[in-house]
C-alpha cells in the first residue's frame, strides 16, 4: 500500500498569504492518479486537482497543483476566506487509493 | 448537473450488516464512469471503500475486501453497499461518489455523506 504523508499538519495564514501544502508518497506515484481535495467541517470533500496539476470544473486559479514521482505539491497563491479548510491529496495505484492524513489550513 | 443522495439506516448494531444506496441524479450510472464509496470515521481522514463499474467490474480495498458487497441497479439509476460484521471501528460518515478513471483517477462528485454508528 502506498502511504501519503501530508505536512504541516496544521499552517496558520492569513487572508492574502500563500500556502504551500505538501504530499510525499512513501514510493512513486504516477501524476495521472494524483488529486487533491478540500474539506469544509459538515461537508463532503471537494476535488480541487487532478492529474497533481488540472484544476476542476469551477476551481479558482490560485489552486495550483504540481509536483512527480514522490512529491507533490498544492499551492494557493493568495488565501481568501473561504480557503481556510482541510486539504487532503489521493493517489490510485495498484488497484487501490489512498488519501493522506489531511493538512488543516486555519487562519 | 449530477448529484448523488445517500441513504440508509444511522444505526446499526455490532456483528450486523450495514446497508447504504445511493441514488445518482443529472448521469446515467450505465455511462462512463465508475461508481464509489468512501467513509470518514468521525475527526478523521477519508478512506476508499470500494468502487463498481456497470460492466461488472468491482475493486475493494484490500482491508475490507472480505466484509464488502457493491452493486449498481442501472435501471434505478442507484448503487449499493453492504458491510457485514459491523464493530464499533465501521462508525462514520459514508460517502457515495462519482469516480473517474479514464487517463486521470478521481471522484469528482460526491454525496452529501451518510453518518452511520455502530452500536447495540
């Protein structure tokens, strides 16, 4: 099972700041099936990125995603309100996913 | 615009089995894409259960493969989930949700989440 390790656990922004949330993969996983999520408390998550870098139907862009092999890397270029959240990355591989432990964004 | 609803019983006992169906509105579940289910235990991550195609195709989570049953009634438009031998531990929000696998991999719409507890 490949295992995603998400850091901080917690980063504390303001409004207008960038984040950098990251997701290492304890072994490498194809870009294709690397995506991102955003999670509001009482809400079912939201995907944000796909394929690590293409962005969904209706994301902003100051959602960017990037990264290969075992690191990736979701950017917000500058926070708005409505961003603070908990963020998790997903991979697919060997016929099974896996999410990371999440990152909580809190102002 | 396609949106899935969930639906089931909240509580279940230990050793029963637990029961969820969603029901897909705005796509055909007979079209393209695949079928699944989530669940997040409460102030905790996600985890994939397990996902159906309407070709027949089936794919589980190697850790709950032996308790798990899907199904896709294409007729009704719906797909089901059967967890047998509930403990404590199966307490969570489930989630239905719309998974795509063709180049990329990802569940792009999901449902509002079932909160299901497991005790006597």
């Amino acid at each position: 099972e490949i295992v995603l390790t998400q850091s901080p656990g917690t980063l504390s922004l303001s409004p207008g700041e960038r984040a950098t949330l990251s997701c290492r993969a304890s072994q490498s996983v194809s870009s294709n099936y690397l995506a991102w999520y955003q999670q509001k408390p009482g809400q079912a998550p939201r995907l944000l990125i796909y394929g690590a870098s293409s962005r969904a139907t209706g994301i902003p862009d100051r959602f960017s995603g990037s990264g290969s092999g075992t690191d990736f890397t979701l950017t917000i270029s500058r926070l708005e309100p409505e961003d603070f959240a908990v963020y998790y990355c997903q991979q697919y591989g060997s016929s099974s996913y896996t999410f990371g432990q999440g990152t909580k964004l809190e102002i | 615009q396609v949106q899935l609803q969930g639906s089931g019983p909240g509580l279940v006992k230990p050793s029963e089995t637990l029961s969820l169906t969603c029901t897909v509105s705005g796509y055909s579940t007979s079209s393209g894409f695949y079928w699944g289910w989530l669940r997040q235990p409460p102030g905790k991550g996600l985890e994939w259960i397990a996902t159906i195609h309407h070709s027949g195709s089936t794919y589980f989570n190697p850790s709950l493969k032996s308790r798990v049953t899907i199904s896709l009634d294409t007729s009704k438009n719906q797909f089901s989930l059967k967890l047998n031998s509930v403990t404590a531990a199966d307490t969570a929000v489930y989630y239905c949700a719309r998974e795509g696998r063709v180049g990329t991999t990802r569940f792009d719409f999901w449902g509002q989440g079932t909160l299901v507890t497991v005790s006597s």
